[in-house]
C-alpha cells in the first residue's frame, strides 16, 4: 500500500511531480519513489554476469526504487539455451547474482529477481533433459525446435515446487528484496497452466479458474511462508493473450487476480505475448496497455505496476493521480535512459533521451548478444568498456575537432565530445539535423524515432563549446582551410540503385528505359512512374516492408518480393514480423517470399523462385531496390589522398565514423559517434589487444 509521507520537492522540479516521488510500500519492504524496472532479459546473463551487475547498480544510481532481474532460470530442467539468461540452479549461481543485488543496493535501491520454470518454454538444448507442462504439447518457444514437452504427473509438480522453494532461499540469500512468482508472457510454465490453450487438465490443476491458478497460488504461499517476512512476493501476470477465446482472456484473468487478490505483496500486470507486451511504437502507441491495466486496483489492495512504454512524466502522473497504478513501470524507458527517475526528481525533463520503441534491445537477446540501445549507446558497454550513461571522463587534450555530418553518428559523437569539453564543430550539408534519421522518421510509423536527433540537438544547444552550422556542404579544401586537429566524417550513406546486395554481389540487369528508385530517392519524395511497382526486398528489416506499405497507402498496385519466407524478416529480432506482413496484407501488398528479382525492364520485371530457379514475370512500371547502401566515402578518399597537406593545414587525424564507415543500424552508427567520443586521446586502439574487458569461465581441476 502506498505509504504517506512525500518528500520534500527538489526546487526544479515542478510540484506536480511530487506524488512519483512517494514511497510506496511492497509487503515487508519500501520502495523509495514510484519509479520500477520490470524485469527485463540483456543478452549478458550467465555468460557476463559482473556486466550485468554493473547495468543493474547503475539503473539504481538513476532512480529507479526497484531494478529487476531477467527472468532467471530456477532448475536444469527449464533451460532456454540459445537465449543467455541467468541462472540460480543451485548455490553456486548465488555469488553472481550477490554481487548484482548488492550493486543495486549501494544506490538504496531494492533488488528484484524474477524466478522461472520455463516448462514448454524450454527446449532444454543445453541440459538434454525432456521439458515439462501441463500438456502433452510441442515446445513453445520463439523457433520450433522438434520436440515436445510431457504433462506433469502430481509428482512432477511437487517436485517442481521444491525446486521453486529452494530457489526462493536462494535468491535470499543472494540479498534480494523482492522474489517474483513469474506466470506473464507464455513465457513460463504458470503462465501455461492458467491459459485453457495449454491446460486441459482434468484433475485439480485443469478446468476451473480456482484449478487452472492452484500452482501459482501454491508456489505464491510457498515463497512467503518461507521469505515473506523479510522478502516482497510479487506476482507478475498478464492480463490478456489477445488470442480471444481460445487464449486468456481480460475478464478471465481479472477474476483470476479477484481469486488471490491480498496473496501477493504486488501484481505485476502486462500483456502477453511478448511481442505484444513490447510493441514498437510503429505499432503502439505510449500507454496501449493502459486499457487493460486500469481495472486491476479495484481487485486488490496490493500495489500494482504496469507497463506501456512510460517517458512521458506527466502520463505518469495521471496514473497514479486517477489510481491506475501505484508503481510505473518501465524496461525499455530504463533501457534508453537509465537516469530518467533521477531528471524527473531534479526538474531536468529536457535531459531525458526517451526511448524511441525500435526494440533493438530486444534483438540483442534474439540474436544471444549483449543488449543494444539506439537511445543508450552505453547499455551493456558501463563495465567492459568503462562507459556511462551520464558521465564522461574530461578531454584529453584541447585539440578542436570538425565533424562533418550530423546523423546519429555525428550528433552523437558532437556531443560526447561536447561534453567531455572539446571545442566541437558540426557541420551539416541539409537545412535540418538528423541525416538518415530526419529522412526514415517521416516513414510510415517511424515517426518516433526522431527522437534520436531532437534528444541530441537538445543537449548539444546547451553547450556552448559545440557550434552547429546546417546548409554547409563542406569540400576538402574547405576542411583543409578550417584547420581543426581532429577531423571526423560521418557523411552517411544513401542506398543503392543496382540492385547490389545479399543474392546479386554484382549489378542487376536493367533496362535503361526502366524505372528505378532506391529508398533515398521515395525518402527524398521521388515517386515511382505509373501505378505499378515492384518492391524487392533483400535488405530484410524495416525499409522493404515500409516503403512497400508507403507505396500501397499512396494507391500504388504494390508487390513486394523478397528471397526470404517472409517479409522483412530480421524484425523476428524485433518482435515485429508478425505485425509488419500482417499490415501489408491489410494495406493490400502482394507479398510474394522466395523471389529472387532478376532482371528489371522497362514494363516488367523478372523473377525467379529461389529453390527452382522457375521464372516468372510481373507486369511493373516502376521497382524500389532495397538492398544494400554506399557509404558516403568520396570527401574520406579525397582527404587521404591528400594527407601531404594535412600537416600545413593543422590536421593530425581523418577518421570516419557510423554508415560512412559501413551503414548498419541507426544504433550502430549512434554507437559509433559514442566510441569515437570516448575514445579520442585514449589508450590507443590498434587491434593487438582487446578494446573490452571478458569475463573468463573459471575452470575446474580436469577429471584424470
Ligand atoms: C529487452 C527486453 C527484455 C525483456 N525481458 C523480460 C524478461 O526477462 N522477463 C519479463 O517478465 N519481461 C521481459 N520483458 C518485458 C518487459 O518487462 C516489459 O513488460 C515490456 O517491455 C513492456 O514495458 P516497456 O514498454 O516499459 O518496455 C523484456 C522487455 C525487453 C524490452
Ligand atoms: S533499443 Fe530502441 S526500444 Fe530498446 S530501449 Fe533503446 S530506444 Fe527503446
């Protein structure tokens, strides 16, 4: 229940914003602020915990009252190898996961872990141990692995209780305050207990709602009779599948929440499954659980977190205001700006760097590496690298530095550098800051991610050693005659036209007659000729797909084709495929997978199936290539070749940076502006040793 007392406000902070700043009572312990971290998976899990520690304790130093684990697994037999979770199988896992809830601590802050039993979740690809569910059903998980889980015999489950209670009195031991029963997302085996899709179970576990919660409610009891006295129990659940009847439903869940309504210290509520409760914000809006978490208080007097993509502060205040929620929860906020609670507490609205919902964080645990941020460029790097999100160690020497281009890579660079207290000089060849940014944000449903340039330009305004000049194409004799010491290029790069990329390593066939445009020419408001185009996909993320449903809202008879089975497939990484093909077919693209485009003329184009190598052709006026960029390199070659004049003119580095060096994703170039920044008048870096710190497997003595 929320405690009372509010604290004194911080004179910046506007008093409206007091009440986030109340704490709030979880069972047996007080979190300081109303500001939480769901828990939330990072790629670094068992295989880099002292990171991971180091992450977590630097989201405590932001604000936030409580920080969270990923959800951990609790026993060998629920393992979700590939995925790099972390792991409290037994007492040896404890150490690892002390030294992240004492790095929490340090900041005051209260430590969260969220247990899981993965059941059907887990293959079991590591341990080779069979899973288990309430059903005799094939395995849950993000790929279809070809095995199946077996339904739980009475056994099974006691056993798995004990398994759940000694991993409770782990995760006390290791110092943890709030000790999650995890039953969200499809993602663990409670979860496919309550939902009537996995459980059609006949005996007191199956059927009736009071059976179908019976597990979640025993190994609920169970953790408080054994920690509650010390440790919060919170029970994170969702409240609808969105699969309508056949899946859980609101209603459903709600009665399932009235039924253990005062058993939990807090509900954690959010959809299911994951891709809907972490939508990209090209496909939701902030706040679009709101609709089904504004019921829960009415069930319980517990608090109640929830989740929606929360930066806006004064969103947040309405919901505690209207009684929607006691806490406001938040992973990819966290994620972006892991100081947010802490500029909301001092007034400094303006510093937050909201996150812009492109869900690369999420592509980092798909793709089993360390978590990414488009926003946070630090995230993951605060411990191998010594990188943080805030702070900046001062300049190293008081050379000035030219960069040329303002992209995410030149923006970000500027401002580093801006901070770290260089003399910076931006210069930007468009009218408007932002490069590829200012372009994809007027994209269908990218317009969030302009957030990338405004939160910059927003910061770089503040410093008055960083001077911006727009509508200044720079040539080398003009960066020769400025005579800045450090030169950086982040000039881009725009897409080509020859159909170069994955399947042709060599240009396409055109007909010189034919119509063809790249995305920087839709980007730069060139429409294609006629009213029938070709969209040929063989870049796999957003572009293809975004361009083609462009086309096909602007009338065009739009066919997109792509080498894969599916449209824009890399987003599987992002949690969005399913929503991307399922929009194009709505907007009325013809979506055509296992096409290889192969010539392109002047009234059609050529297309041959990938396995067979069939030809068919299709009637076209105009095709969009979408398949691999130029870097922007000319300015870079013809600085080299002139190195003999750099002395003269003052120059001692030419270094490029971001999609001028190779394009890739917005967050790799806004990564590449960081380490440029950090980097510069540091340890050199030659390739020789690694620029990172690992953290090496101890090993055990050899069995002879
Ligand atoms: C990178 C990432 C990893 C996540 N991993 C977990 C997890 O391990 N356990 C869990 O319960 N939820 C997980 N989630 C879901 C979040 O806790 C949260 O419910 C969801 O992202 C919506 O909140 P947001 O809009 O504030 O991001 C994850 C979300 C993200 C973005
Ligand atoms: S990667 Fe994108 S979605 Fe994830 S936190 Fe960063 S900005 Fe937000």
């Amino acid at each position: 229940m929320p405690a009372k007392s509010t604290p004194p406000s911080h004179p910046e902070r506007p008093s409206r914003y007091d009440v986030l700043f109340q704490p709030v009572r979880i069972g047996p312990v007080t979190a300081k602020n109303r500001f939480y971290q769901v828990p939330h998976c990072n790629g670094l899990g068992y295989r880099d915990p002292s990171a991971l520690a180091t992450m977590r304790g630097i989201k405590a130093e932001g604000g936030w009252a409580v920080v969270c684990t990923e959800q951990v697994e609790i026993h060998y037999s629920s393992e979700i190898t590939p995925f790099i979770e972390l792991r409290l199988w037994d007492d040896r896992d404890i150490p690892t996961l002390a030294r992240m809830a004492d790095a929490i601590h340090e900041h005051g802050s209260l430590a969260g872990i969220e247990l899981a039993y993965n059941g059907m979740n887990g293959p079991n690809l590591y341990s080779r141990e069979v899973p288990m569910g309430p059903a005799h059903l094939p395995v849950a998980t993000f790929s279809h692995e070809p095995v199946q889980a077996r339904r739980m015999d009475r056994r099974d489950i006691d056993n798995v209780r004990r398994w759940h209670l000694a991993a409770v009195r782990r995760a006390k031991a290791a110092g943890f305050d709030l000790i999650y029963v995890y039953a969200a997302h499809g993602l663990g085996f409670l979860h496919h207990f309550l939902s009537r899709r996995f459980n059609d179970r006949t005996d007191e576990y199956g059927g009736s709602l009071e059976n179908r919660i019976r597990l979640m409610r025993e190994l609920t009891e169970d953790a408080k009779a054994a920690v509650g006295a010390t440790c919060a129990i919170p029970i994170r659940i969702s409240l609808d599948e969105l699969q309508g009847e056949a899946g859980l439903t609101h209603p459903e869940v709600e009665d399932m929440i009235g039924l253990m309504a005062d058993v939990p210290d807090l509900w954690d509520v959010t959809l299911a499954g994951w891709e809907n409760d972490s939508r990209t914000s090209r496909f939701a809006e902030e706040g679009h659980e709101e609709a089904f978490s504004r019921g829960v208080k009415r069930l319980t007097t517990r608090p109640v977190v929830g989740v929606g993509r929360y930066t806006s502060v004064d969103r947040m205040v309405s919901l505690i205001r209207e009684g929607v929620l006691d806490l406001i929860g938040a992973a990819r906020p966290s994620i972006a700006d892991p100081f947010l609670p802490l500029k909301v507490e001092q007034g400094r609205i303006d510093d937050i760097r909201e996150c812009i919902g492109c869900n690369i964080c999420v592509a980092g645990d798909f793709t089993q590496s360390p978590i990414r941020c488009t926003q946070n460029p630090t995230m993951a790097e605060e411990w191998r690298k010594g990188w943080h999100p805030e702070r900046v160690r001062p300049k190293g020497s008081d050379r000035g530095v030219l960069i040329v281009g303002a992209g995410p890579a030149g923006l970000e660079a500027a401002l580093v550098l801006g901070k770290r207290g260089y003399d910076v000089t931006l210069a930007e060849a468009a009218k408007e800051l932002g490069g590829r940014v200012a372009g994809e944000a007027r994209l269908p449903g990218l317009a969030a991610w302009i957030r990338v340039r405004d939160y910059r330009r927003g910061q770089i305004d503040k410093l008055a050693n960083v001077r911006v000049y727009l509508d200044n194409r720079l040539s080398a004799d003009e960066i020769l005659e400025l005579q800045h010491p450090v030169v950086v290029l982040a000039t881009g790069s725009y897409w080509r036209r020859d159909g170069v990329g994955r399947v042709h390593t060599k240009p396409m066939r055109v007909n010189a007659d034919a119509d063809v445009l790249s995305p920087t020419d839709v980007m730069a408001g060139r429409l294609p000729r006629g009213r029938r185009v070709v969209v040929w996909d063989d870049d796999h993320y957003y572009m293809g797909g975004v361009i083609a449903e462009l086309l096909a809202e602007k009338g065009y008879e739009t066919h997109y084709l792509t080498p894969a089975s599916e449209a824009s497939t890399w987003t599987r990484a992002t949690l969005e495929q399913h929503f991307i093909q399922t929009r194009m077919l709505r907007k009325g693209v013809r979506i055509q997978t296992f096409r290889a485009l192969q010539s392109i003329e002047r009234d059609h184009v050529m297309a041959t199936c990938v396995f067979t190598g069939t030809a068919n052709d299709i009637p076209a006026d105009s095709v969009v290539l979408v398949t691999a960029r130029w870097p922007q390199e000319e300015l870079a070659s013809e600085l080299r070749a002139r190195q003999p004049e750099w002395s003269d003119a003052g120059i001692q580095s030419v270094s490029v940076i971001g999609d001028a060096y190779a394009p890739a994703t917005i967050a790799h170039a806004t990564y590449a502006g960081r380490r440029f920044a950090e980097e510069l008048d540091g340890h050199p870096v030659t390739g020789d040793e690694l620029p990172f710190r690992r953290e090496i497997t101890n090993l055990l003595p050899v069995d002879r």
